[in-house]
C-alpha cells in the first residue's frame, strides 16, 4: 500500500480530517475531533507507518500475528499499535485495522455527536 492510498482511505471515513496539531512531521486524522489514526509526514525517514486504536486484546493478537506491528510509539501502548506497512501485511488487513481504529472512536463519541456524524 503507498501513501496516497493509505491517505485516501484515512479521509474516505464519514467526519474524517487531516490536522497537524504536533508539528508538520505528523499527519492526525481525527473524526469528531477526535485521534483515530496518525501518519508520519512524507518525507520523514524510515518505512511509511501508521499509528491506530486498538481493543487491547485485539492489540496483542495483532503484535504476535505480524512483526510489522508493535506497541504505539509514543502512544498509550495499551490502547495504540503502529503498524509499519512494508508489504508483510495484507493492504485488506491493514484497511480493517483502519475501520476498527474509525469505529472505536466514534463508539467513544457522545451520542450528539454520532448522531451529528451520521447526519453527514
């Protein structure tokens, strides 16, 4: 998976935006401003990656299933993985991880704001 596929699915979900509220070296998409996925900015060193929420047990599973998925860097570990897309992880895999990330945070969500989400 490239980048402006990653991008494009990221944006793709209902209420979702690209905010930069870190710095210009970390891309933040959030749904009711809210973080659901975080994504270096091109440019920056190393593989692409991808930092997602996560149900911990889910994590876990994850982290031993693919070895491109670790504990979320500079994330609260037990709830964040950040997933380093080399090509070891099926792209459908990853776009799952991407719906579950989405759909947690807008469980989390006050019902005005779901309801608000919907009505998009």
């Amino acid at each position: 998976m490239d980048r402006q596929t990653l991008t494009d699915y990221l944006l793709s979900m209902k209420g979702a935006t690209e905010e930069i509220p870190f710095g210009p070296e970390t891309l933040v998409y959030k749904v009711s401003g809210k973080m659901f996925a975080l994504v270096p900015a091109e440019g920056e060193p190393g593989p692409l990656t991808i930092n997602l929420k996560c149900e911990p047990g889910q994590a876990l599973f994850l982290r031993d299933l693919y070895p491109a998925v670790r504990p979320g860097y500079y994330m609260n570990k037990t709830h964040w993985n950040t997933v380093t897309i080399d090509g070891s992880i099926p792209d459908s895999e990853i776009l799952g991880m991407v719906d579950d990330s989405y759909d947690l945070v807008v469980k989390g969500l006050t019902r005005a704001a779901r309801e608000a989400l919907e009505r998009l």
